[in-house]
C-alpha cells in the first residue's frame, strides 16, 4: 500500500467516526454507485408505501430487499443512458463545474450513510402504515422491535441478489471479450451479442429448465403428500359418501383432500341435533386425480355416485369446483348442508396436486377443463331425469381458483341462466373471464370494487352479501352472486398495473383498503404482487378470506325464504359451533 493511500486511511480514521469510515469501507468493497444507491432507496421507501393489505416484518424485509435491487439497477440503467447521451450535449462553465464536482464528492461521502438512515426510517413508517392497515382489516399487530429486523433482511437479500447479479455481467464480458478476440467483431456488436446471448440464455434457463424442474419437483412434492394420511381423517361408513364401502371410488384413490371432504362435516344425527329439527344425510361425492385417467372419467365416476345414491331426491345439488390440490372449504360444505337440513349433494373433482399458488401459475386450463368437465357431467345427468321425476336444484360455488374453474363450464351469463339454478363465485380471480366481462362493462358511474351490472338483474357483485338480508330488490332467477373484496389481491392483480393506474385504485377505498394507497407505475404492480405472498394476511372479511360471507351468500342465491337479520345471526352462530371441531385445511 502506498503512502499516500495510508496517509488517506489514517486521515479518515482521524475526521470520521470507526462506524462511518466501516460503512463507506463497505461501499468501496462492493464497488456501489451513488445513483445506484439513491435508486435503491427511492424503491425502497415505496415498498413500504401502504398496499392492501399489512405484512409480517420479515416479508416486508425480503419485499424491501428485492426493491433495494430494483431500484440500483434502474438508477445505474438512467445513469449510463444520461452519460452517454444527455451530458455530451450539455455545456458547463467552470464555475458550475467546480459546484458539480463538489456536490459529486459529498454526495459520494454521504450518500450510504443516508440510505442505511432512510432505510431505517422507512422501517419505523412501516410501523405506522402497518398498524394503521392492521386495524382496517382486523388483523393483528406486531411489536415494534420485530420492525428492526426489517433493514437487515433487506439489506442480505440486496447484497444476495447483487452478487447473482454482477455474476451475470461478468458473462456477459466474458462473452463479449471472447467474441472481439477470437472473431474479431467489433466491440459494440460484441457487447450486444453478448447481451442477447446471456438473455437468452437465461430464459432458456429460467423457461426450459428452471420451471420445468421447479414445477416437476412441486408436483413430484404434492403427489407424495396427496397420499399422506390425516389424523383423525378414516373411511366413511355411510354410503352416502364416496369412498364409502358401497362407492365406486376407493377412498385411497380420493387423495388428501378428497378424503378429508368425504369424512368431514355432521352427520344427520348430529345435524338434528344442531338444527334443532330432523335433518337427512348429506351427500358428499368426490373423485380424485388417481380414480381416473382424465377428466371426464373423474366426472363419470362422480355421476355415477349421483345415481348410486340417489340424488335426484335431494332438494339441490352442489357443483364445487376445487381449488389446487383438490381442497372444497369445509366452511363452504358445512355452510350449504346447514343452510339445507343435510337434503343436499355435493360434488367435487380433483385435477391436480399443486397447491392453488402453483396452479394459478401453471394449471389456469387445467383448471377451467376440468371445471367444464364436471359441470357439464352433472347438467347433463340433471337434465337426463324423467320428466316426471323430481330434479334437485342444481347450483354452483367457487372460491379463488374455483370460481376461474367454474366459469370455464359456461360462454357467458345466457350460458349460466340455461343450465343451473344460482352461482355463488367468491374472490374471483382477475383472469376470472366472465368476471373480468362484466366488471368492464359495467353500469356507467359504479365503481369496479362493487359494480352493477345491468341494474342487477342478472348478476350482482358485493364487498359483503350481509347487504342482502332486508332485500334483493328486483334480481331475476337464477340469481348469479361474486363477492369481492376491496383487499383482496388475487382479485385485483394483473400485469396492467405496471403502467395503468385501475379504476379501483381511482375510487374511494373500499372496505378496509388503506386511504393513503396510490397509484405508481411499477410500484403498484409488485406491491401488489408481493400482497398475493400474503393474501390471508387480514383478518375475516377482508384479503382473500371469505369464511364469514358463505353463510349469507348461499342463502341469498338459493332463495331462502325468511333470510334476515335474525335468520342469519342464528345460522352463523350454528356454522361457528360447527366449524369448532372441523379445520379448515
């Protein structure tokens, strides 16, 4: 080391404390630029900006650290682009040279310093803006010291990813250098080959390898644990269940999910017991991904469990098609048998192992095939009944990836109105395409949160279906239901966000979405996205929770006769008493 750099060192031991003369030591190892780092903290702050809904400290740590990168990069990208074709046309006088070259060396001095403080800060605002979404949609709060931990899982992810990242532009040196020595091209054509050839290769990567063996694994994953065995979960005895010693599908076959559905909810006995009054056996009919080799044969299966047990003599039958792994909400289940008297059917098939996150990703047609599979099935046994017999009402539930599932039987709303008897959709998600139809063409002057279409007719779209208890109104039969909720990210994500501020976002909030949230191109589109990580992040009633509102949208769509404030606080009371042993999965 020379002198000179020593007498420097020294020097700056001397004028600044150990930690600041650390901080910029660790700047200069890691090569940071100070555009870089402004960038870093500009999106690092908007992540902390309120989104729909609040975020335990550490994944608003590993949201921050990802924005901490972002934004370096983009600065860097602004920077070089400025450098190389803005500033050749600017002229300085020596006067504004010098200020410049001052503000360029005070800035170098302080910058990292007020990054690690504006990072910091950001994490005590999270505090506020968290506590403040919290309270707005139920949720529990956290306690402020857990908040300090935010900066410094930020800060890993930043340097993690910063490393992948710079081994990726040593590739593309690399790349470029072999080509203008071994070739002799010239460097800019180089530098760009090198560019194309490391993008490409990286999706090549990223499209041919990484998914394909990240999604092979997750279904290698999921298959094993779709034949784990649940405790307290055993064959059901009544043959009104599948899986039962009387069905045609093995209980084996049913996969996790399927085998915790045939043996969950009452049984008549305890129904009666419940209801007060005598209540039937309900049916509950499944066929799981390993009882047929498609779709259709698992829609078979289930129509021959409809006329094993003969369901034409129930008062309605109910179509769920499932979410991922083959789950139907217990709550949901529960719900339509206690609304009911246990006088129903319920069907359901499974058509994947992945867990809804990964199916939303990969299975979206699988998902709308085997929906269409099983309604068409069902309406068609229906419709195949003697005239003269008695036809049980046919309806449709879907939650989340259920109701894209459901839509995917029917064109449009003529479609639904001909084949069943009432649908109830909840958190529709946003490449739902009926759903997505009809809140673009809604009633002029309604919002996209809660909008009317056609004076409510056909359809309705309702926050909280407890607003049907006094009255519908004039709403023709069948009587099609979506509940949405202003929180819910799964309703409200789409790659439009990154540069179209949405109408939702234009309107007064809705239930439970934080005022102070705005619109920012880009930032709107991964703070949302980031909410999909945490999409049950609230409490009942709000995020992509809808246990509380099945109650009152089933009875709403079935036509209950009575339905009011008092028949409603009685059967919630009953769905919770209910629930008490039953876990939701």
């Amino acid at each position: 080391m020379s002198r000179q750099a020593i007498s420097a060192r020294d020097t700056r031991q001397v004028l600044y404390p150990r930690w600041f003369v650390a901080l910029h030591g660790l700047t200069n190892r890691w090569k940071l630029r100070d555009s870089g780092l402004i960038g870093a903290a500009v999106l690092a702050w908007i992540s902390f900006m309120p989104s729909l809904l609040p975020r335990v400290w550490y994944f608003q740590g590993l949201i921050t650290g990802i924005a901490l990168f972002t934004g370096y990069v983009l600065a860097i990208i602004i920077r070089s682009i400025h450098l190389r074709y803005v500033a050749p046309q600017i002229t300085l006088t020596d006067s504004w040279r010098r200020i410049g070259d001052s503000l360029i060396y005070w800035s170098h001095k302080l910058i990292p310093f007020l990054v690690i403080v504006y990072v910091v800060i950001g994490s005590i605002s999270a505090v506020r803006w968290h506590d403040q979404s919290a309270a707005l949609v139920d949720a529990s709060t956290q306690s402020w010291l857990l908040y300090l931990g935010i900066p410094v899982i930020a800060l890993a992810v930043f340097f993690v990813i910063l490393t992948i990242g710079r081994e990726v532009v040593w590739l593309v040196a690399w790349v470029s250098r072999f080509l203008q020595r071994r070739l002799r091209v010239p460097r800019p054509a180089a530098r760009f080959v090198g560019i194309v050839a490391v993008v490409i290769l990286a999706l090549g990567l990223g499209q041919g390898v990484v998914l394909r063996v990240f999604f092979e694994g997750a279904n290698m994953l999921f298959s094993a644990q779709n034949d784990n065995a649940i405790d307290g979960v055993t064959e059901p005895a009544e043959s009104e269940r599948s899986g039962s010693p009387d069905s045609v599908v093995d209980f084996e076959d049913l996969g996790m999910q399927g085998r915790r559905f045939v043996d969950g909810g009452l049984r008549a006995d305890e129904l009666s017991m419940l209801l007060g009054e005598e209540a039937k056996e309900p049916i509950r009919l499944y066929s799981g991904i390993e009882s047929a080799s498609d779709d259709d044969g698992r829609a078979s299966l289930v129509v021959d469990e409809l006329n094993r047990t003969r369901a034409w003599e129930r008062e309605s039958v109910a179509i769920v098609p499932t979410t991922g792994t083959g789950w139907i909400n217990p709550n949901a289940a529960q719900a339509i048998e206690l609304l009911g008297a246990g006088d129903t059917a319920i069907v359901g098939t499974q058509y994947s192992f992945l867990p809804s996150w990964i199916s939303f990703l990969a299975d979206q047609d699988k998902a709308r095939a085997a929906g269409s599979a099983l309604v068409s099935a069902v309406a068609a046994w229906r419709d195949s009944l003697p005239a003269d017999a008695h036809k049980p009402k046919l309806y449709v539930y879907g939650e989340s990836l259920g109701t894209l599932a459901g839509e995917g039987a029917f064109s449009g709303l003529r479609d639904i109105r001909s084949t069943v008897d009432g649908v109830l959709w909840m958190g529709p998600p946003n490449s739902s395409t009926i759903w997505n139809s009809l809140v673009s063409r809604r009633d002029p002057g309604t919002t996209e949160v809660e909008p009317t279409y056609a004076d409510g007719l056909l359809v309705r779209f309702s926050e909280n279906p407890a607003e049907f208890r006094e009255g519908v109104g004039e709403w023709l039969s069948p009587r099609i239901l979506y509940v949405q909720h202003a929180t819910d990210p799964v309703v409200w994500w789409n790659s439009d966000l990154l540069f179209e501020r949405p109408d939702w976002l234009e309107e007064e909030p809705g239930e439970g979405r934080h005022p102070d949230m705005t619109y920012l191109p880009i930032g709107t589109f991964w703070q949302v996205t980031a909410d999909l990580g945490n999409a049950v992040g609230g409490g009942q009633g709000y995020g992509h929770l809808y246990d509380n509102e099945i109650i009152d949208g089933w009875a709403t769509i079935t036509e209950r006769p009575g339905w009011g404030e008092e028949a409603a606080e009685r059967f919630q009371r009953l769905h919770n008493e209910a629930m008490e042993s039953q876990p939701r999965g």
